[in-house]
C-alpha cells in the first residue's frame, strides 16, 4: 500500500489531510514536527512526504534539505503545504528540494490530485518501472489511434467532443471506432447517445485485471447507429468504487488492439484512471471555455502535463464557447497559457441542447449545421496523416462532406 507522512504542527490539517488521503486510499502517518517527522519517515520508508513549512523547531525548509541528503529519501517526492502564497516561499520550498508547492487553504481533490501526480512522476524516474515499460513496447501489438478528451473543469464539452469526434471519424473512414467512457459517476455518454445502460465497465470488474480478455470486454461494448462501439461506465458511485488506473489500462491496452480510433473521455482531475488514460493516449485534447476559471485551470493543466513529461505534440488544445457572451478573446487565451489554440468551436446552444435532450450529437443527425460540420472537420483533422493524405477506396458521404468544404475554403 502506498503510504505517505504528513508533517504539521496544526492537528486539524493534520487530520483534515489524512481525511483526504485515506479517502483516496492511502495509508496515512502523521508527525507533529520536524524531528518527530524525521523519525516517522526513517522508520517508515513513505512512497510521498507532505510537510508544512512553518513549524516550531526545525522548520519544512530546514526538514526538506535534510531528507534530500540522506540517500533513503533523496528522491521521495516531497509536497510543501503552506499558508504563505508569495513566490519567494515557493523558490525557498524548490530550493530546499520539495517538488510541488500548496497554499493553505486547499482544495481537497486538489490535494489528492497533485499527490497522485507526484507519485506517477515518482514511478515513472525509478528505473525498474521503465524496464517494464520498454518491455511492453517490445511486443507487436497493433495501436490503435487514442485520444483523451480533458480539463480540470467540467462543464466545458469534453463529454460532446468525445461523442461527436467518435461519430465523426465513423462516418469519414473504414475504421473500427471506441467510444470508451472513463468517467466514474454519470453514464453520460450513454445518455447522450440514447442507448440503454444495460453493460457497462462494472459489470466485468469481478475479473481480475490479469485475467481480462478481449472477448468479456467486447461482450460489454454497446453497438450504437453510427458503427461505433460504446464502453459504458456504470451511473452508480457503488459499481465503480473499485475500478482502478491499472485496470482501465488494461481494458485500453487490449481494445486499443482491434479499434483504428478510441474515444476516450475522462474525469476533470487526475485521478489514477485519468492518469492511465491520459499516460496511454497518443493525443489529448485539451479543452477549455472562454472564462477566467477555465483558462485557469487549463493553464493548471498544462503545467501538469509538463511535470508528468508528456511532450508537446502530445497535447491539442481547444476553446470551446459553451456560452454565448463575453467571454476571452482567442489571442488573450493564447497568450495567457503560451500555447496556440488548434480549434475554436463555435457557441451552438439550440443544437447542443436538443441534442442532448434526444439523445442525438449533431455530427449523426444534422451534419449540415454549422457546428457539426465543424465538428465533422476537426474529427478530420485528428485523422492519422497517413488516411487523410489519400482518398478512401469507397469514400463515405462524411468523407465527401468535408473535401467538398476544404475545396470550398480553398477557393475562397
Ligand atoms: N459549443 C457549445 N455551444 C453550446 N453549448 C455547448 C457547447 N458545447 C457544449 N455545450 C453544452 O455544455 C454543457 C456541458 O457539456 P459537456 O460535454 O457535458 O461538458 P463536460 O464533459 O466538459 O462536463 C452541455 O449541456 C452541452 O450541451
Ligand atoms: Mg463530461
């Protein structure tokens, strides 16, 4: 069981802390100070330290540089939690060698997002997870294309991106496509595709990750209109408390062999299946609204995606006007996460909500509305290069739509 010490001199955000941790299944110490945390984690060996800065007696600096000379735990990641939110106590944390810094308060699913960050980064650099993984790279295992549709804030279209992006890249290639829906609470992507939630993740979870074949995960997949093949996931927080990272994995790991595309939409964190998912995807949206929370977060996101090491071809980014007015300037969300923007998909209420309300994505039912044609380009253009540099042998009526477009622009 992965274990982490917290250090801190306050008892609530000792206990507030390790309310949080356990909850998101660790296995918690605690110290009330410096020297007494040394000891704890000495005797210990915790995978992750988390340690207040202002302390009586040895303070978290001073804490910090003393576990980064002891070669027991030089490289533990190390989480500093302060009340201060200038800069300078960030530079001083970094300085004394901690990785990550939080400012008192905090949120709790933040908390648990930068430690599972931590501990992700931490797995990653040890050495014998990645003799692992060049050990699974070896194997000629057939990849299909995945994408993960994310951000840190929900409400911002992931869920309708997924849906259309899959029916989209349906309805333009020969290509088997996943549509797999990796968020634990809502079965939203059943609801918006109208299809009943008869199997879903939850029901092969008996099965022991080691153990899952192909055969019990197509078994459970939802054939829908389009030809695309629906993973569902369970509307009940019960059914899927015990899905984990390693198992979502797996299941993208043997679908990802026998789909051209997987779809994959995930939670607005980085939980350990977020993770997995976003660690295996070949592309990740990234996607955002024009509010100031949004940038924020998407800004957040990026800087996480930077620690975790995922390069920049990795990640698309894009705005998405959920809503109608005021909202940023592309060249302002430009500047302000230092990234371009790939798409910028247009304010559609009317057809996003009858949609919704009928189970029915625009890009299936109406792909002459403006916004579905651009969602129908856009699934185009995250086509593998190879399939849009040349015309299909039988091209589909998606395929004609969008070279009937990109003549037209050309013409222009
Ligand atoms: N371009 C858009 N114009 C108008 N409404 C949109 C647009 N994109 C998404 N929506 C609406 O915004 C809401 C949130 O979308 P959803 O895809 O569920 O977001 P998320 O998965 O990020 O929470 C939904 O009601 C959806 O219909
Ligand atoms: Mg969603």
């Amino acid at each position: 069981m992965t274990t982490i010490v917290v250090i801190d001199d306050t008892q609530s955000i000792l206990q507030l802390v390790s309310l949080y941790l356990k909850a998101a299944g660790y296995q918690v110490l605690t110290a009330a100070d410096g020297a007494q945390g040394l000891r704890v984690v000495q005797e210990n060996h915790p995978d992750l330290i988390i340690t207040d800065v202002m302390m009586p007696g040895m303070d978290g600096y001073e804490l910090t540089r003393r576990l980064r000379r002891d070669p027991l735990t030089t490289r533990t990641p190390i989480l500093t939690l302060t009340a201060h939110s200038q800069l300078e106590s960030k530079i001083k944390a970094f300085e004394a060698g901690a990785d990550d810094f939080m400012t008192k308060p905090f949120d709790a699913g933040e908390l648990v997002a930068r430690v599972n960050v931590l501990l992700r980064r931490a797995a990653v650099v040890s050495p014998g997870v990645e003799s692992a993984a060049e050990g699974r790279e070896a194997a000629p295992v057939q990849r299909g294309q995945v994408m993960a549709v994310h951000s840190l804030r929900g409400g911002v279209g992931c869920s309708s991106l997924a849906v259309n992006l899959a029916l989209g890249l349906a309805g333009l290639w020969d290509e088997r496509v996943l549509l797999a829906d990796f968020v634990t609470t809502t079965g939203q992507l059943a609801l918006m595709l109208n299809l009943p939630l008869k199997r879903t993740w939850a029901d092969i979870m008996h099965i022991p990750v080691a153990e899952l074949a192909l055969d019990e995960l197509e078994a459970i997949l939802a054939p829908h209109a389009s030809g695309v093949r629906v993973l569902m996931a369970p509307t009940d927080p019960t059914q899927s408390a015990n899905m984990t990272g390693e198992r979502a994995g797996k299941m993208l790991e043997l679908l990802r062999a026998q789909y051209g595309y997987v779809i994959a939409d995930v939670t607005h964190d980085f939980n350990d299946i977020a993770l997995q998912v976003l660690d295996a995807a070949d592309r990740i949206l990234l996607t955002l609204a024009p509010d100031l929370a949004s940038i924020r977060a998407a800004a957040a996101t990026l800087e996480t995606y930077a620690q975790l090491g995922y390069p920049k071809e990795k990640i698309t980014v894009g705005l998405n006007w959920t809503f109608g007015q005021q909202g940023f300037a592309r060249q302002e969300i430009e500047e302000a996460l230092a990234m371009p923007l790939s798409f910028v998909m247009p304010y559609a209420p009317l057809v996003f909500v009858s949609a919704i309300n009928r189970g029915m994505p625009p890009v299936f039912e109406k792909p002459e509305e403006p916004v579905a044609a651009y969602l129908e380009d856009l699934a185009f253009l995250l086509s593998r290069p190879e399939a849009r540099a040349a015309p299909p042998t039988n091209p589909k009526p998606g395929w004609r739509r969008v070279q009937k477009r990109i003549a037209l622009a050309a013409r222009k």
